[in-house]
C-alpha cells in the first residue's frame, strides 16, 4: 500500500459553490499530477451559508490536524444565482482571504454546470438555472468542447425556448430551471423529439468538477466581481418601494442610476 501523501503546510486549495440552495466545500491538494481532492462538504441550507460555511470548514481541517493556515488559495463560484447565497459565500471568502492574505479566484456557475456531463455528450448543450418565478439564467454550449455557443442571459421561459431553437432541434438540456418548472419543459421536450432532459444529479457540480475548475483559474489579489445578470427584486420594484415610504419612484430611480454610474 502507498504512504499516504504528505500535506505540506500552506499548500491547499479551498473551493466554495453556493448560489443555489446547496453549499459545497472542497479541500484540495495541488502536485505534479494535478490537484488531489482530500475531502468535502455539501449541505443544502438555502439562505443559510454562512451558518455552515466557516464550521463545516474548520471541521474539514480538524479532521487532519490543521489550521486555516494551511490554505493557499480560495476559489468561489461567482454566480449567476441566488443574491442572498452569492453575497454570503463571497462575503466568507474575502473574509478568509483577508485574514491570511491569500489569492482569489471567481467561478463561472453555468460553465462549471456544464463541464459535468459535456465530456459524456456531443451537439448543443443548454444550461437553464432558477432565476426567479418564470425566469431563467441561460448559456449554451457545443459539447464536448464547451466552446460557447450564445452568452448568458436572464430569459422568460417562452425567451429562452425560442433561443435554444436557434440552435437546432437537438439538444440536450440541463439545470434547475428544468426542475422549478418542470410543466414547461416536459411540454417542451415532448414537442421537440431531440431534446434530451438531463437528470436533476447534474443540476449540483460534483466536487471532483468544482475542484479542477478552481485549479485551472486565474487568482490575482483582487476582490471577486459577483455575476447577478438580472435586477434584484428590490431594483424591479423600486418604484412601489419608494411609494410605500412616502418618496417619488421616479426620484428614486434617478438617484439609482446616478449610484451606479459612480
């Protein structure tokens, strides 16, 4: 039997996904033959991240008889996805990597989603996530390349049925969105005989794809840049917000632009 392989301090790398209703945590070792996943966590605690995040950490390390001094890097899925779920997780990570001066990376939620069953496929590869109630984030793929075939988008399901047409009848579909509005896309399927539903295991990264993700990212010093896509309800209903506490909506939504041209 191998000696099991030496853990050098300061040598790991942490990955955290979270925009959607389950929280990961991947523990890696980088070496000559790329990164070595030594242990993980996944809990599905909608709203809730910060709660399991930083114990379910220092769990993980405890159980080798390490401290946070052991991580080198922190990568961080970036989003698009839940506000509420990104804003924690990202808020933990610049918090980790404040405290010991570590390097960032952000990761690309749809294109992580992808890379899981698009080495197994070939032809138009659609990923559909939850946006809100009748609304999707959508990005397409040619698998098994991945090279993108149309950018992300925030779509009405009818939008986003019409953009996957352009690609042609055959396809295979996957993510969250499928789940959440289940009615919809089984109709579609059944009318489009060469779309290929994916089963809901896709629709959560495994943490051997989230782990070779952050070990091919880019980490700089810099602050990781969340990727929202669509408004925030607050942002869509500013105007009756405003109402409701005695302000002018359109006053409000001028001092709005006005705040994010600075």
């Amino acid at each position: 039997m191998a000696a099991p392989k030496r853990i050098v301090p300061h040598d790991l790398l942490l990955a955290i996904g979270g925009t959607e209703e389950r929280l990961q945590l991947v523990l890696g070792q980088p070496g000559l033959e790329g990164c070595t996943l030594l242990t993980s966590r996944q809990w599905t605690v909608p709203g809730q991240s910060i709660r399991f995040l930083i114990p379910g950490l220092k769990q993980a390390l405890d159980s080798f008889g390490l401290g946070i001094d052991i991580i080198a890097r922190i990568a961080c899925v970036r989003g698009p996805g839940s506000f509420t779920g990104l804003r924690l997780i990202l808020a933990a990570a610049e918090g980790l990597a404040a405290g010991q001066g570590l390097p960032l990376a952000g990761l690309d939620y749809l294109p992580l989603l992808a890379s899981g069953p698009g080495a197994l496929i070939s032809g138009p590869l659609h990923v559909l996530t939850y946006a809100r109630r009748g609304l999707v984030y959508l990005q397409s793929f040619d698998a098994p390349s991945l090279k993108e075939h149309a950018p992300l988008e925030s779509l009405s399901l009818d939008e986003a049925a019409t953009r996957m047409a352009e690609f042609g009848d055959t396809a295979h579909l996957m993510g969250s969105g499928l789940r959440k509005n289940p009615d919809f896309f089984t109709a579609l399927a059944a009318a489009n005989q060469g779309y290929t539903l994916l089963a809901k295991e896709w629709d959560t990264p495994s943490p051997e794809v989230l782990l070779a993700a952050a070990y091919a990212a880019d980490f700089t010093q810099e602050s990781i840049e969340p990727v929202y896509v669509r408004p925030t309800d607050a942002e869509d209903n500013l105007g009756t917000i405003a109402a409701k506490r005695g302000l002018d909506p359109i006053e409000a939504k001028k001092r709005l632009e006005e705040l994010r041209k600075q």
